[in-house]
C-alpha cells in the first residue's frame, strides 16, 4: 500500500501567462508558492478476493472491472498513462473543497502519479512529476488549465517558475530569510468564499483570446519580478500587498467570469476594513480570497467577513511526497 501527500498551493503573480498557448510563443513566469493543505491519496493492488477488479472513492465510489468502465476522468487516464493492468484500490481524502482555485485537480494529478508510480516500484523525481502532470491534464484530459499548479505541487516551496517556449520549466526557489518569510507569512489571510466553480470553464472565457490581451499578461510577468524584488529586499513589506492589489484588477479585466459582484463585494469589505491588497485564487470566479494585511488588522477583516471560513496556513516545502508505503502482500 502506497500513501502519497501533495500540497496545495497559493499563487501572487503572474497567472495567465502559465497557460501553453501564451508561453509557448513569449514565455511565462509566476510567483506564488505549496501551504501545508494536502491532497491525499492511498493506492495498493487488489487482493483477489472482490467481485470488482478496480475499487476507487472519492465523492462517490467505483467499482469497475476494467479502466474503460471509470468515470473519473484523471484517474481513467492515470491508469492507461502508466499501463497499469492489475487490479487497483484507490481512495482519495483532501484538506480543501475541489473546484477552489488551490489547485486542487493538479494535486491530485501528480498525487495520483506519484503513488502509482512508487505501488510499480519506480522512482521519479519532482521535475518528472510536474511534467507528466501537465501532460495529463493539459494533453491527456483537454482540460483549459495553465502549468503552475503541478509544478507548485510537485515541488513545493516558495518559487518563481519560468515557463519556456520549448515546453521546460524552471523553479527558482525564494532565496529569502526565515524571518521574511514569517513576515510574509503572517501578513496573509485566507477565506473560503463557498463559491465553487470549475477552472477550465472560467479560464475557457478568456484564454482562447489570451494573445489579444497582450498588454496585461506583460504587465503580470513584470509583477513576477518586481514583487520578488520586495520578498528578496529588506523595505517594507507592505508594497507587496500594493502590488496584490494591482495585480488583482488587471486579471478581472482579462474576462467577465474572473469576477462577480458577490465577490467584488468581499474583496472592498476587506479592503475597508484594513487589508492593503488581494486577488481571488485561481482562474477566478469563486474559491478562496487572499488577502494581504497588517496582522493587527486580521481580526477587524475577519469580523466585517464572519460569514466566510478562515483558514490558516503555512507554507510547505516537501512538494509531493510518498508517507507511507508498505510492500505488497503476496497472495497464493
């Protein structure tokens, strides 16, 4: 039995250039960074002792007797990608809703290959996973998803990730002191807006015309650079939160659906209640809000935003790892 644990992930800048059909012909860069919210996922073959041949639960469960029968769309094509043939138990647990622009469906991608991966006996390294991840969605599923979230989830950490016009990435890890990145830490807070949407259909609004939109994906790679030139530096940390903010009203111009009243409601009560900036996780249109505030302030934000779940955090640095893994039983 094999037991794997892959972060979810916040993002600050740079989204909408991770998505192939922009940085394939100009390139993309973003920064954001793993928490210590988790996808889990528990795999092992199946003894032969059940009527089904494949068991797998999540929000409902499956009992199929071959790969074709599954109707989870990731795990059908997970099990054909890596040629599994035996008869496979998997079971999914998360510490955060699905549809909430965490990265939730990239963790459990590169979850789900990590662990059948390691149930096969195979070694594979972070930059591996990423890559197949994105194949797997990107390729393999047809899903309108950009490439940050698998390579968060597969690395961890704090990072700028570039993405290049052959198709490679690149993670530069935040060179930064503990006690900045504390700091950072402490000035940001997380709510759950109880909104769920599906991002391939937010982002199928505005990612087909993204080359039209030119001028603000190019203003959102150079917030990559200068907002890691605030982490990196020692002035005030508040500028960061400026540049959240900034950031935030050029993605609600990239589409209708980035946004809705409901949300832009929250955001301004936030923001009138001492936050200094924020976005929307994800491609938009619901999920959780980040904001960036004082710490003094939280407590007054949270009050003026009672009707939403705040969830604290902190960030995670061990990427998708494999937590538990027992050899196979042999049966006779």
């Amino acid at each position: 039995m094999i037991i794997s644990r892959t972060p979810f992930r916040i993002s600050f800048f740079g989204g909408g250039t991770d998505y192939p059909l922009w940085y394939r012909q100009h390139g993309g860069v973003v920064l954001g960074g793993a928490i210590d919210k988790y996808c889990y996922l528990t795999c092992r073959y199946l003894p032969p002792f059940f009527e089904h041949r494949i068991r797998i639960t999540y929000s409902v469960i499956e009992s199929c007797q071959s790969v074709d029968e599954i109707v989870h769309p990731a795990v059908r094509e997970t099990l054909r990608f890596l040629k599994i043939d035996r008869g496979v138990e998997i079971h999914h647990d998360g510490d955060l809703p699905a549809r909430s622009g965490m990265g939730s469906s990239s963790a459990f991608s590169v979850g789900l290959l990590h662990a059948l991966h390691a149930l096969r006996g195979d070694f594979v390294g972070k930059h591996q996973l990423a890559l197949e991840g994105i194949h797997m969605e990107q390729d393999l599923l047809k899903e309108t998803v950009g490439s940050q979230d698998q390579v968060f989830a597969a690395y961890g950490g704090v990072n700028t990730i570039q993405f290049h016009p052959s198709g490679d990435i690149s993670v530069r890890p935040l060179t930064i002191p503990r006690t900045r990145l504390t700091e950072l830490n402490d000035h940001l807070l997380l709510v759950f807006t109880g909104i769920v949407r599906t991002a391939s259909e937010v982002a199928g609004s505005y990612v087909p015309e993204i080359d039209e939109r030119k001028r603000q994906l190019r203003m959102m790679m150079n917030l990559v650079e200068e907002a890691t030139a605030i982490l990196t530096g020692t002035g005030a940390i508040k500028t960061f939160g400026e540049l959240l903010h900034e950031t935030w009203m050029e993605k609600r111009s990239l589409g209708g659906a980035v946004s809705k009243p409901a949300i832009d409601e929250m955001y301004n009560e936030a923001r009138a209640a001492g936050a200094v900036g924020g976005k929307l996780l994800g491609a938009g249109g619901g999920g959780f809000l980040l904001f960036f505030a004082p710490p003094e302030r939280h407590a007054d934000i949270r009050a003026r935003l009672n009707r939403l779940l705040h969830v604290p955090f902190n960030f995670d640095f061990s990427g998708s790892q494999i937590i538990f893994f027992d050899p196979e039983k042999d049966y006779i």
